[in-house]
C-alpha cells in the first residue's frame, strides 16, 4: 500500500480507536461508581499517579482514605503519594500487596495486557475482594477482525504483543492506532505501553467462571473495520471480535 493510502487507513482507524477507547472507560468508570453505592473501599491495580481517583470523583464522592492503588513505575507511585494517595509501589505479576477481602471494589483498566503472568493477578484479584466485591476489567481483545487482517499484511497489531524495540515503533512496522502523544518507552525497565499476553474474549470470559466469580459480564468496543456509525449495533452483536471489552465480574 502507497505511503499516503495508509496514512488514510491509520487516520480511519485512530477515529474508531478513539471513540472506543471512550466508550470502553465510560462503562467501566459507570460500573466502578456504582460499586460505591454500599460503600467500602477500592482498589486500582495499575493506578499510575491517580488519574482514575481524578475521574472517579467527578461523578461521586470519594474520600482518599477509600481509595487505593498499585502501580509499578517508582516515578508515577511517588508522584500519587505526594498528592496524599495511597499508591504502593509493587509488581501485580508477584501479587497483589493487601490482605485477602478487604475491597468492595478492584478494578484494572488497560493493565492486564501488560502483565506477564495476567492469571496469577486475577486470581489475586479474586482473593482480595470481599464476598460480593466487583471486579471491573477494561482490557485489549486478541481475537479481532483487525488483528487477523493485520497479521496477513506481515503487520504486527497494537492489540497485540508489542516488540521491545522503540525503533520498530517509529519505523511503524507495527500498526499503531493509539494517541500519537504516547511517550514511546518499551525499552524502559518498567514500560507503561508494551503489551505482554492479550486475551480474547471468550477465554477471559471462562477464566473468570473458572476462578468463581458469579455474574460475569462481558462488553465489546469498537468492531473493526465497520464505522462509528454502526459501532453501537454491531457491538451488541458481536462483541467477541471487538478491539476492547469490559468484564465485570462479583464474588
């Protein structure tokens, strides 16, 4: 394909990525505030310096001493803690660093994607929720349309493994339809955007019916290629191809 034809494609799909990735928060967000109705606290794994306290607390009130994190880069932990945030600094593919029900709430948003051992962490998951507690998960589907078709053209796709070279990125031998303004920092000792094991949606469905979680709901975003236009129909659907899902599971 002409150098101009996929910058066309790339501006196509960033439109689509955009909206699902706003649809995809939108739901979990929604689902998270309303595990705050009964009270009791949460648990953000992957909580970088706090941002989803930020959000979360346009729609509810949510005091600090509800709100906890887990977030592995120093610099983004420390930076959360300054603001009076309980983030600790701490690996989620080692465990999850409390005691076992002691949340109303977990959630991990875009996070299980950059995990190595992503069913360890969600059987920590499970072990740190009180009876009852809701899981929210917001994370890449392996098992798309746009992967398969991306896989055929020799490319490699955003919602899958990323290579440990920035150069690659750049070069855009992988088909990247994120925001341009992520900082590229796959090289680092602790990467923020480098995807590790991406799952599909039926696979996270029955492992989280494996693991005893009752209630597992399942949510598709962005059905790639159709447009936005069709995106609410298909993705009710099909949502077992769509780019992103939300999982929302109870113990």
């Amino acid at each position: 394909m002409a150098a101009g034809g996929e910058r066309l494609l790339q501006e196509y799909f960033k439109r689509i990525y955009t909206r699902t990735m706003q649809e995809a928060y939108r739901t979990a967000a929604e689902n998270i505030v309303a595990s705050l109705q009964g009270g009791g606290n949460l648990l953000d794994c992957g909580a970088n310096s706090g941002r989803m306290y930020d959000i979360l607390g346009q729609d509810v009130t949510l005091l600090s001493s509800q709100y906890f994190g887990v977030e592995w880069d120093r610099e983004s932990a420390e930076e959360g803690q300054r603001r009076g945030l309980q983030i600790a600094c701490a690996d989620l593919n080692k465990g999850i660093p409390h005691e076992s029900a002691t949340f109303s709430c977990v959630f991990a948003l875009s996070v299980l994607e950059h995990l190595l051992n992503g069913c360890k962490f969600l059987k920590e998951c499970h072990r740190v929720l009180q009876p009852g507690g809701k899981l929210v998960l917001l994370t890449p589907n392996i098992s798309t349309y746009f992967t398969a078709a991306l896989i055929l053209m020799g490319k490699m796709p955003s919602s899958g493994p990323h290579p440990d070279s920035d150069a690659l990125l750049q070069a855009e031998e992988v088909f990247k339809v994120s925001s341009d303004h992520l900082h590229f920092d796959t090289e680092r000792d602790t990467p923020v955007h480098r995807h590790l094991v991406v799952f599909s949606y039926r696979v996270l469905r029955d492992y989280l019916t494996m693991l005893g979680f009752s209630e597992v709901r399942g949510y598709g975003f962005g059905l790639y290629p159709f447009p936005n236009s069709l995106q609410p129909l298909l993705e009710r659907l099909d949502p077992y191809h769509c780019h992103q899902m939300v999982f929302v599971a109870r113990k």
